[in-house]
C-alpha cells in the first residue's frame, strides 16, 4: 500500500516572488523560529524573494524538514 505524505515544505516559483507552502506544523514552527517576524504570507504559504531562496531551503533542509520543489 503506497502511503503519500506531502513534503514539510512545498516550493512554488512565481518569478518575482517564490511562495514556501507550510504543510506541516513542524514548517509552520521553524518559520516562527528562524525568519522574521516582518515576513508576509500569502494564505499560509511564506512569502520569499527569490535572494533568500537557496538560504532558506539550506536552512529547512538542514534541520531535517523535506523541502520539495
């Protein structure tokens, strides 16, 4: 039986802005713990200017949540 599990954090470019969907609370609590409380969201998606892209997946990844893209 094929069990799908969505990643932590799911990475949709739209060019000028890349939006970081949170589908899990794990995503959703290292976001309140490692980016700024000035960050903007777009529903519960993050908001991300395509510089700090490559630096949050490094990030992300690096504390064990999956990052897909």
């Amino acid at each position: 039986m094929n069990h799908w599990k969505p990643a932590d954090v799911h990475i949709v470019n739209h060019g000028s802005i890349v939006l970081f969907h949170l589908n899990t609370a794990e995503a959703t609590q290292w976001v309140k713990e490692n980016v700024t409380k000035e960050a903007q969201y777009f529903g519960t998606a993050l908001v991300v200017e395509p510089r700090y892209v490559e630096a949050l997946i490094v990030g992300m990844a690096g504390d064990g949540l999956e990052v897909r893209g």
